[in-house]
C-alpha cells in the first residue's frame, strides 16, 4: 500500500496590517511604517523600510521613533483589517475543501490529493497568485508534509515568496536552520539551548530525546521530533462554527427595555470575559430572544474582530433593538459570539487605545482573583433582582 504524502500550505499575509494602510493611502509605499499606537503605545506590525533600523513588533513605539524618527505611524484602517481577512477567507474557502484560519492574518490549507490532478505545488502558486491579484495584499506561502515545516518554508519565503519543501527533504530543510527559527522557540529557550551546544536543528536531531526531556522537559521531546520532521497534519476547519455564549432564562417574564438592556449587557460582559480567558477574538455575534410563548427569534451580524465589551455591548443593543417585538415579555436573552480567531498582540489595532487594553486586562484579573461578579457596570447592579 503506498504511503500518503500530505501537502500542507500555509498562507501568510505579509505584514498583513501595514499592506492594508497602503492600499488604503498609496503614498505609504516604501516609506518606513509602523501600526499600532503612538508614543505610549507599542509596535503591533512594521514595513520592512522600518525592520532596517532595528525596529520589531512588540517594541515600544518611543524606542521604535528614538531608531527611526521620520516613520510613518499609522491605525486608520482598523474597519478595513476585518474586511481584507474576510476577503481572503471567501477566496480560499471557494478554491479548496479543507483550510484553518489560524489569525487574522493566516492560513493552513490542506491540498493532499491533489497532486494527482494539477499538483499540490501548482494548485498552490495558482491560489497565492489570485489571492494577490483580486485583493492586492502580498502573500508569501510555504508548502510542506506537516504544518510546522509550512509555516518555517513560509517565514523563508518572506516576503511575498513562495517555497515548497519536497517530500523527503525535510531534514534538508530544517537541519540547517538556527534553533531560534523554530516556531515556539522564544528568547530565553533560544539562550538555553544555546547554552547546552545547540545552534542548528541539527545539533538538535543528534541529540538523545531523553537529554533534552531532562532539560527542557515535555518541549525538549517536542523539539526533538520537529527536527527530525515529525508534526502534526491536522487541521482545524471547525473554527467558523466554534463559538462562546451565555443565556439566561428569568423567573418572571419581563418587557421593561431598561431591565432587558442590562442584562443583555450582563450577559455581554461574561461572555466577553470567557472570550479573552480563551484568548479569542469574535467576527460575528448573535442575540437571541425566547418569548413567554416560548417563540424564539435570533440575529445576527458580523463585526470588526474584537473582545471589546463596549464594542460588543454597542453592537448586542443593536441586535436587540432590531429583534425585539416591543412591548412583548421575554423569557429568555443569549448572547452568542462566533467565528473565532486567536487572540493576538495586533487585538489592540481594532481598538487603537492601549489604555482600554490595560484596563481590560486589569478588570479581568480582578474576575480571575475575586470571581466574574465583583466588576460589573453599574446599569447592571442597578436592575439586579433582590436576592
């Protein structure tokens, strides 16, 4: 029986954030830019004229200007970054069976088979070619038998390239590479491996598994396979359907709008809270209404990725106001987010305020320490039942 070779792309839209603002305003290109906030901000994406001068995402935005002064920062666009990864999905999601939207900004895309009609590599070029041709955005991809070895083919491929990792050739491949290229591999772990005589995946390859589990533990086991080309083939195509929600079923039926709005936004604010505790953001949110004759309406509409509570709260009152039959008692209110993506650093680009984000992350380690009810907004506590 012969064995089946897996093809595994994965797509990366380079620099994703930055390509947007120039199409969005032409006269950025080839002029050093950085998105993200201002001065007390820090950098969530940069062009490549910005890398030159030492500048990396996560940095501070004041020490990325103090290397670079005459930079370009920018945020403008933070509607358009919704609107070009939902572009890019609709492509993908009509050219092949199987894909994982891994961000906001990235894909997996399984092409195993198709090798016998128009090969895997071919089919690929093809995909990345109309993907650039239809958005304008640049897109580098690597092809490979695992996704690990894709995304390293593709972080090679940079920018706007492509390179496929025949079957057979992993080693070739990764053997070579420095062990601070390996995904998950960050500063410290690069300086500890370093420190015990490993510069190359090579180096890595040779060692004993038991060695590196005795230094690095469950990862030492984990860096030993991926250099010897072992990963996972497998994808999650489940990701538009997961979802996170919250429902409440009252004891007495109610028609009074201010009550029904702060539960609404009560519901918003825990879900909102589950949705950065799984560090997810949310495209889509839906309100559901259950009647006391137990009819049940939902709507829903797609939104800027977020896990802002103000914007979700804005957008759940929307639905709301749309839906309801007013008047008429309600039973039951739910609020639903899906089609989620990871939580990443470039979050705080759709909100363009770092205060909000901070304050976020404060509000929800208070919840973490002290339990979800201690922090509420005082239009819930006001039309809080009597316990």
């Amino acid at each position: 029986m012969n064995e089946l070779i897996h093809h595994i792309a994965h797509f990366d839209l380079d620099s994703f954030f930055v390509s947007v603002e120039i199409l969005n305003d032409p006269t950025l290109k080839g002029k050093p830019v950085l998105v993200g906030g201002y001065e007390r901000g820090v950098v969530a994406a940069c062009s490549y004229e910005a890398r030159k001068f030492g500048i990396q995402s996560a940095m501070p935005m004041k020490k990325a200007l103090q290397l670079c002064p005459h930079a370009v920062v920018t945020s403008n666009s933070r509607g358009e970054y919704s609107k070009y990864s939902r572009w890019v999905t609709e492509i993908i999601a009509s050219k092949v069976p199987l894909f994982e939207k891994a961000s906001i900004d990235e894909f997996y895309i399984d092409f195993t088979g198709m090798d016998k009609f128009f090969g895997a590599g071919k089919y690929a070029m093809e995909l990345r070619e109309l993907i650039i041709k239809e958005t304008g955005l640049p897109i580098s991809c690597g092809l490979a038998s695992v996704k690990f070895i894709s995304k390293l083919a593709t972080n090679e491929a940079k920018p706007n390239g492509f390179l496929e990792i025949p079957y057979g050739k992993e080693k070739d491949f990764l053997w070579p590479l420095a062990v601070e290229k390996i995904n998950g591999v960050g500063k410290q772990t690069e300086i500890q491996l370093k420190n015990l005589g490993f510069y190359k995946m090579e180096d890595i390859a040779k060692a004993k598994p038991e060695f590196l589990e005795k230094h690095l533990g469950k990862w030492g086991e984990a860096l030993w396979k991926k250099s010897h080309g072992i990963g996972s083939v497998i994808l999650d195509t489940e990701w538009e359907q997961k979802s996170i929600s919250h429902e409440n079923t009252f004891d007495t039926d109610h028609s009074d709008l201010e009550f029904l709005y702060s539960e609404l936004v009560r519901l918003t604010e825990k879900t909102a809270y589950s949705l950065r505790d799984d560090e997810k953001l949310t495209g889509c949110i839906t309100v559901k209404i259950r009647y006391s004759d137990f009819e049940t309406t939902s709507r829903q509409e797609t939104v800027d990725y977020t896990a802002w509570d103000d914007r979700l709260i804005a957008k759940v009152k929307d639905l709301f106001g749309k839906s309801w039959q007013k008047g008429r008692p309600v039973r039951l209110l739910g609020v639903r987010f899906s089609q989620l993506i990871p939580f990443t650093m470039q979050m705080s680009l759709f909100e363009n305020n770092s205060e909000k984000l901070n304050l976020y992350k404060a509000i929800d380690d208070i919840k973490d320490r002290f339990g979800s009810k201690v922090v509420t907004k005082a239009t819930v506590i006001k039309n809080k039942p009597e316990e």
